[in-house]
C-alpha cells in the first residue's frame, strides 16, 4: 500500500517525505543540503523556498496533532517531559528582512514543546512561544537553556515564574568565534604588510 500523497504548489509529497523534510530541518540541516539529499534520495527537483514555504505550512497542523494526541494520550504518546528544556531560534533572509524560527525542545525527550514564527525576536514573540511549550508540556521547567539572548529572562520570568533558572549554553561558542576572527584578522593584516 502507497503512502497518501499531499500536493504542494505541483508536487505530490507523501508523508514520508514530509517527514524527512521537517526531521531534517530541525536537526539542523542547512536549506540548501536538504535540498541535495531530498533530491538525491526522492528525484524531486525542489527549492529551498518550497521546502521552507511548506515547513512553515505544516508546523501549525503538527502543532495541533501532536497537543491533541498527548492530550489523549492515545497513539503512542504517552510522553513525560523532563525538568530541562532548550530555546533557539533560527533566522532566515526573505525580501524584506528575515523571518524567525523560535524553538523550546524539552531536552529529556526531544520534543519541540514550543513554535513560534515571526518577523523579530521580541519578548511578546518569545512569551507566545514559551505559553505554547506550557500549554503543551502542561508544566513549567525547572531549568531553561538559552544562548544568552535579552529576551529571555523576562519572557520566561513573565510564564514561568520564578522557579525556573534560566542558563547560557552557547557563550563560549560565541567567544571562540571571536578568538577565531582575531587570527584570521591578525594573519590578514600580517599578509598586507609584507
């Protein structure tokens, strides 16, 4: 038996390849490498645009799948978030600006408790994302990693209260970074002078 298929703008998707698409996506796969392997490993010729265009169609539908099956606790999901919980947010460049991703992945299971699209990081954004991972995981965190970005702390203080401590995972990445374009700054102007 075939997998049902789902039209997207001329293309006819199966779920199994919405599902590639968005695993891949959340585990951090670049725009344009999905792109490759999804043609590599499906023969269907697609953009970077389309895969993100139906991503941001299908987030809400899964969103509102997946609250309504562990409501239930029907079909598997019979999940126990952990006390740990992780927030990011991924930009991307559209024509007037960039569109935001904001993710809070409760870090026992796995699961985005928390989505939330939007044109800007702000704290009415990140508080919408955080009520959304509350609402689902029905608890707060004891602990929330974040890369140490302003709007955290009184977004989360405002939904979570003040039991959940708020960390930053992503310091030292930025530093070493830092560190990195110092040498290649130095090794620049080292090459100008000679």
């Amino acid at each position: 038996m075939s997998d049902p298929c789902y039209s997207s703008y001329g293309y006819k998707f199966t779920l199994k390849q919405y599902a590639y698409l968005l695993d891949h996506f959340y585990a951090g796969v670049s725009l344009r490498k999905l792109r490759r392997t999804f043609r590599a490993l499906f023969g269907t010729p697609i953009s970077e645009a389309t895969i993100l265009r139906r991503i941001i169609y299908w987030i809400p539908l899964i969103e509102e799948a997946l609250a309504y099956n562990i409501e239930k606790g029907g079909d598997g999901f019979d999940f126990r978030f952990g006390d740990r919980w992780e927030t990011d947010e991924t930009h991307f460049p559209i024509k007037k600006g960039e569109l935001v991703l904001m993710v809070t992945r409760d870090l026992t299971t796995g699961f985005d408790v928390g989505i939330n699209i939007g044109f800007s990081v702000t704290i009415e954004a990140v508080k919408v994302e955080f009520q959304n991972a509350k609402l689902t995981a029905k608890k707060s965190p004891s602990e929330l990693r974040c890369d140490g970005l302003n709007v955290y702390e009184p977004a989360a203080l405002a939904v979570f209260g003040s039991g959940t401590k708020l960390s930053v995972f992503k310091k030292r990445i930025k530093e070493e970074k830092t560190w990195r374009l110092k040498v290649i700054i130095a090794h620049l102007s080292l090459d100008s002078t000679r």
